[in-house]
C-alpha cells in the first residue's frame, strides 16, 4: 500500500487472507421498499443440496425479524458446517399486514426452486443473500373458484411414521397464475391437504405445486359462466415426482397435439391405460367455451380429430376432462 501528500510518500506491505464464510443471512425488501416499507411477517426456509446423494434437503426454518421502526427486515440462519451448494426461501404470513399478494420468493427474486441464485458455501464475502419479494398481480372481483388436493403417494412418508400413501400433504405451496404465466397469488394446503382459490374472474388459469427438489408439476383451468368452479384439481407426490390424478388414466406425457400451431385439423393423442368417458373442450382464455365433443376412450394409443378451421386466429386451451381430472395443453390457432 503507498499514500503520497505533502511531497512524502510511504509504502508498506500488508499480506490479505480472504476469509471463508460460512454465514447465511440476507435481508429482505418489498419490490418497491421506498413506498411499501414496514415489518414483514413470515419464515425463511433453508435447503441444502447433499453432495452425496444430489437430494435437496431442509435443514432449518427461522422467523423474518424486523427492526422496531420496521424499516429493515432480515432473517439469519447463522454459520453452516457443511460446504456446499444451499437455497433460501421466504414465505409471508397470509394474515401479516401488507402480505396479500406477495408470493413465496427464493434468494434473489424468483417463485421457481430451480432458479434460484445458489449461495455456495464457504463464501468469499459477509454472508448476506438478500431476498426481493415477487408480487403477484391478486385479482379479486370474480366468482370463480379453484379447489383441489395433495397427497403423499407411494414411497413418501408423512411426519416419519411410516408408508402412509394417499396421506394428506399439509403446508405444500401452490401457486396461482395468469393466461400469460404471470404470478397471481399462493396459497398453502391445509390439514387436510386441500387448497382453494376464491373470488377469481372468469378466465384462464395455471396451477403449479412446488417443492424443492422436484419437477413443478402443472394443470391449467378455465372458469366461466358455465364452469364458475374448478374441482378436483389433484396432485400426489410421489417418489418420482408430481403427478396428476388423471395420471391413472393416461400414461406417458398424457396428451400431445399437433399441429401446433394450426390452420384447421388438430389430432390429439392420447395413451390410455383404460377404458374412460372424456369430454374435450376448447376454450378461449377468457374462460368462453367455442367447442365441446364427448368422446368414449379406449385402452391404448388412439388420435382425435378436431376441425378449428372456423375459429378464429388466437391462443386457446385444450382440456380433456374425465372423472379422474383434467389434462390440457395450449393450442395456437393461425
């Protein structure tokens, strides 16, 4: 280091060590912290990814505390003992003021597990891994309504008491989003592992449930005057994955269709493990149905024709209905 002043100049040696950190804290900020600040209300989850089997783990849980004016708020989960690769996520509690809205958000701003900046312990700086809340957009005004359920399935344990399929998945996140994929709003599952979504306008929707570690698993829904609730809307989650109830019907991706885009014909393909009743609709993704055939399905792989000639050039969802749910896929109209 040289300092020169005054016509004199001096220099030293000084020797730096970096400093292998292994703290994890951060703080965390509304989108817009200068016209929304306060006090958050929530928990910060803490998820590490085990060298040795690959497997995404939780390893702790801590509350968001804030500073008694309420102008900062922060989580610290303290020094680690393993290096590694780790997430964080925060989640506000739905009955915190100035909540609503706001959806559960990983280290630096995303709603996705497997798009999140990853913090790699030991780390060369102060440990801090702040966390930008992502707003959804919180309709309201609607009558419409989306409900469902999720379980553990086969190779899962609920609470470490053992093989407990078809069991209830309490506290599983599952988000709500638009026709153009942009967040709306979460909820959590109860006891019961049941969700609803209330108070929504007619229009087209995307659920996703999302657990670290695993692929999202995804349904789309429309709601209209005709169809103001959407029921039965399931996940299970097994040790492969999420998967839907109507999985049971359909093997392999469950429903492909081509062209797409198309000018006219759309042949859809379905794999069907059985003999099932479906009704396929195409809708609008302001929820207006423009097409309904009934169809009686076979054991294994058949095409459906659909004629979209007459329709008018635009985006619209395909669902396939049957007692065991829904699968649906976007269909491009040229």
């Amino acid at each position: 280091m040289t300092i020169t002043g005054g016509g004199c100049t001096a220099t030293a040696c000084y020797t730096y060590q970096m400093v292998n950190n292994f703290n994890i804290s951060g703080y965390l900020y509304f989108p817009d912290s200068l016209n929304n600040p306060g006090p958050m209300q929530g928990v910060v989850e803490l998820f590490f990814n085990s060298p040795n089997s690959n497997v995404w783990e939780p390893i702790g849980t801590v509350n968001i505390q804030s500073d008694p004016a309420g102008w900062s708020n922060y989580y610290d989960f303290g020094q680690q003992t393993n290096a590694g690769n780790y997430i964080v996520k925060a989640t506000l509690d739905p009955n915190s003021p100035g909540a609503s809205g706001y959806m559960p958000t990983y280290h630096f701003s995303t709603v996705h597990w497997d798009e999140a900046d990853l913090i790699t312990l030991p780390s060369a700086g102060f440990g801090l891994f702040n966390i930008i809340l992502n707003d959804g957009s919180n309709l309201t005004g609607g009558s419409g309504n989306i409900n469902g359920t999720v379980t553990q399935g086969d190779g899962f344990t609920a609470n470490d008491e053992g093989d407990r399929g078809g069991d209830p998945r309490p506290n599983t996140s599952v988000l709500l989003f638009d026709s153009n994929e942009l967040p709306i709003t979460h909820t959590l599952t109860d006891e019961q592992g049941q969700y609803n979504f209330s108070g929504l306008p007619f229009g087209t929707y995307k659920l996703e449930v999302e657990i670290v570690g695993m692929e999202q698993a995804v349904r789309w829904v429309t709601l209209s005057a005709d169809n103001p609730t959407s029921s039965g809307n399931d996940f299970e989650v097994t040790d492969e994955g999420i998967v839907l109830g109507i999985n049971e019907l359909l093997a392999g991706s469950g429903l492909e269709v081509s062209p797409n885009p198309t000018s006219g014909d759309l042949n859809i393909w379905l794999e069907a493990n059985n003999n099932f009743e479906a009704k396929i609709s195409i809708a609008r993704l302001d929820g207006t149905t423009v097409l309904i055939e009934n169809q009686q399905v076979v054991k294994g792989g058949q095409s459906i024709m659909l004629d979209l000639a007459s329709l008018p050039t635009g985006l619209y969802l395909l669902q396939v209905t049957t007692g065991k749910g829904v699968v649906a896929a976007k269909v491009v109209k040229q």
